[in-house]
C-alpha cells in the first residue's frame, strides 16, 4: 500500500495522553549516556495500520528482542508525522524513542529542527559506513545539509504497470521508453465508445488521478527543484517547461483534457477492486511496487507486466529511471535511551537478514545494497524491476527543504491550472510559483 495515503489520524489513546499539543514548544533534551546493554523499554511510533503490515513490525521487533534480550520495545502504530511532532516537541516520558515516517519530503524540517538526532555519531561509534550500506540517493532524501538525522527503512520506487493484452490488440510491441513513444501508444491504446466516452484510454495523464503526483513524472526529467542557496529554481528550468508540453500532448492524443476528465470521473477507487488499470479502463498505469501484489490478489483477468517509465527523447540514455521515495527512522531528540535507540534503527535499517524480511513481507523494495544482493528476495521478476529502477544512478527523489511537503503542495495546485488550461504565461506563472515556495521557505525559518 503506497505510504502517503496511510491515514492520519492520531489514535485515542495518544489524545489522552496530552501529545496532541497545538504550537510549538521547547523540545527537551535527550541523553546519549546511557548503556545499552542495560534493561531497558525504547517507544516505537509508526505508520503502518493494515493487519499484515502490522504484524510485519511486530515479528521484526521480534527477532530484535531475540536479539537484544534486554531490550524491550513497544511499538505504537498508525500515527501520523504530525503527532509524532508535536509528541517530540513536547518530549516527556510518553514520547516516542524511535520514529518513522512515510512522508520523506518533512526530512529537511526532521533535521533542521533538531528534533531527530544526527546519526552519524552512532554510525561511527559502531562503525556502520552508510555510503556502502545504502544508495546514493535513498541517503540524499534522509539528510539535510550535512545533517544525516533519519536512514532509509525500504525504498518505493516508481514505475509503469501496461496492460499486454492491450498492447498486442493495438499492434504494440514493447512498453515505450521515450516520451514520443510514449505519446503514440497512448494514442494507439485508446479506444472511444461513442463521441465524447472511452472504452479505454492509453494513459490517463490527469494529475488528480491516482498516484499521478506531477513529481512523480517529472523525475523522469531530472529536474533541479532548489539552486545551492535553497532558492526555488523550476521558472529557470528547461525541463519544466518540456514536461508539461509533455503532459499536454499526452491529453491532446487522447481526446483532450474534458473529455478526459469526465472519464477519470468514473474510475473506482484506487485501492477497490474498481481500480481503473484492473478493470480494462487504462491500459498504461503510473503505480509503485505494491501494485503488482495487489494485481496478483485480485487475479487481474488480462496479462500484465512492469518497465520504467519512458524518458524524454533527448535522455534515452537514462532510461531505467524512476522516481523514489519510502519510509525513514531516526530517534527521537529527545530520548534518554538514544545507544539503546540506535540499536534498534541499525536494526531495522541495516541489517540484512532484517530487511530482506520486511521487504518480503510488505512487499516494499530493500534500501540496502546487501538486502538488494540477497538470494532471499522475493523471486517475482515484476517485482525485481523496481531493484533496477532504485539502483538506476539516474532515479530521483525529491529534495528535502526545511519547508517540508509545502512546495510539493504548490506544485501540485499550479500543475492542475496548467493540465486545464488555466495558464497562459507560463512563464509568468512558473516565476510566480518560486516566489511562493521561496516565501512559504522563508517562514518556515522564522
């Protein structure tokens, strides 16, 4: 289940034990004294809510304790970053030892706060070299200048789900690997019913659908978002301008933004058995590795099969890219436990046995190079498409900025005026937009 749409609701239990403060408060100091090889119970906060990826975390906890006898962890699950947050804010016994999150764009707020600890301390005290435990740019997206305060708990990566029955009754061949093949087997999947109606669409470009986040599409291009002093860059960028050219010759193939539109409409949910790639109404599907256990559960009636994404023309030689996100963990600033802490977090993120099983279980991909190596990876070729895809050098996650997700945000809501034809000074409004997300940066400091 892709991490992001988990829900967000903090759980009773965290209400009633006053973590649910509003504002900002000092945070506490944490300790790194302690022993830990002492008795001990470390507070493990998490995402994870589905009853499958729930006992994923308690059999790993499991084999930490077998393990580590002395200690003891309790994990708490289903809680959003925003408890987290205002939880380590206000410190206290009741708050957390160790954290995760599925939301990597709050990495930059995580370190530049201070309320996750650098973990480069314990790395070197216990000599773990995170350059060869983990991909280059799993560790960019748990680091903030210079700050390395959450490690990579699985990886998700990004990339396209086509539908082969489809492509062999359109004469299609193979997925496409550029953005003007792309464009052309969008146009040759596509199948009206009536003037205004489709059977089927080749890709549905809309960003409102699905997974289908502009980001997620623009790392096909490699776009910088920040210049080296932090600022917003995407009106100086040329890719920008290539993408959404791009995206509109997508719809325009198809039939056009309404009609596209009144279609996407009437797709199930995401996450139902209506789903709009497993119901025959798209036939090329933006999705991450998850998808593909989903696909096999509810024994998807045509064949299907998984490639990255296509690439813009002028960069076939990057193509293998995609985009990648997953979940981080870090400890908590302000534990008394922080030894103890580390422990468990190399655990969970470094060791190989460890992630391999986890990765295996909930069906996300390993964030280590040795877990990626591992014989014992689930076997399943669609699967192992996305390993490639994480370890392209060319793969992109969003940069962390002190402001979070805000950019993200704005990106988004000027990318659905762009897709309706909202905007006609592009440029004018791209310019705009940077001046929003250096605002929305420069508050978030003060």
């Amino acid at each position: 289940m892709p991490r992001w749409r988990m829900p967000t609701c903090a759980s009773a239990a965290l209400a009633a034990a006053g973590l649910l403060l509003s504002g900002c408060a000092n945070p506490s100091v944490g300790s790194a004294n302690d022993d830990p090889t002492k008795p001990v119970t470390l507070k493990f906060w998490h995402g994870w809510a589905t009853p499958g990826e729930v006992k994923a975390v308690n059999d790993s906890i499991d084999r930490f304790e077998k393990l580590h006898p002395n200690i003891e962890v309790k994990a708490t699950g289903n809680v959003s970053d925003e408890t987290i947050n205002q939880a380590l804010r206000a410190g206290g016994e009741k708050a957390p030892d160790v954290v995760s999150s599925f939301t990597t764009n709050n990495v930059g707020q995580y370190c530049d706060s201070g309320m996750w600890v650098n973990l480069d301390p314990f790395m070197k005290k216990t000599g773990l070299d995170k350059r060869k435990t983990f991909p280059k740019t799993l560790l960019d997206y748990t680091s903030y200048q210079g700050n390395q305060c959450a490690l990579p708990l699985l990886a998700d990566a990004f990339g396209m789900y086509y539908n082969k029955d489809a492509f062999d009754e359109a004469g299609i061949k193979r997925a496409p690997r550029t953005m003007s093949e792309f464009e052309r087997a969008a146009e040759k999947l596509t199948a009206r019913n009536g003037k205004s109606s489709y059977k089927r669409v080749g890709y549905m470009p809309s960003f409102r659908f699905y997974q289908n986040s502009p980001d997620r599409l623009f790392a096909q291009w490699g776009p910088k978002y920040f210049d080296a002093k932090g600022g917003s860059r995407l009106a100086e960028d040329p890719s920008t301008y290539d993408f959404f050219k791009t995206t509109r010759r997508l719809a325009a193939a198809q039939g056009g933004f309404g009609d596209l539109e009144k279609f996407r409409l009437t797709f199930g949910d995401e996450m139902s058995s209506q789903n709009a790639f497993l119901t025959g109404k798209v036939a090329m599907l933006l999705d991450g590795e998850w998808r593909g256990l989903m696909l096999n559960e509810a024994k998807a009636k045509f064949n299907w099969d998984v490639a990255p994404l296509p690439v813009p023309d002028d960069q076939a030689d990057t193509y293998g890219r995609g985009f990648i996100t997953g979940t981080v963990a870090g400890i908590a600033h302000s534990s008394k436990h922080q030894n103890a802490a580390w422990e468990l977090v190399r655990f969970l993120t470094a060791d190989t046995k460890q992630v391999v099983s986890f990765a295996n279980a909930i069906h996300n991909v390993p964030s280590t190079f040795a877990a990626l190596d591992s014989p014992d990876l689930d076997a399943d070729p669609t699967f192992r498409t996305f390993f490639d895809i994480l370890a392209n050098k060319h793969s992109k996650a969003l940069p962390p900025s002190v402001n979070g997700g805000a950019y993200v945000v704005s990106l988004q809501d000027f990318s659905y005026s762009v897709e309706s034809g909202r905007v006609g000074d592009l440029r004018g409004r791209l310019k705009k937009l940077d001046e929003q997300i250096d605002a929305d940066t420069l508050q978030s400091k003060s």
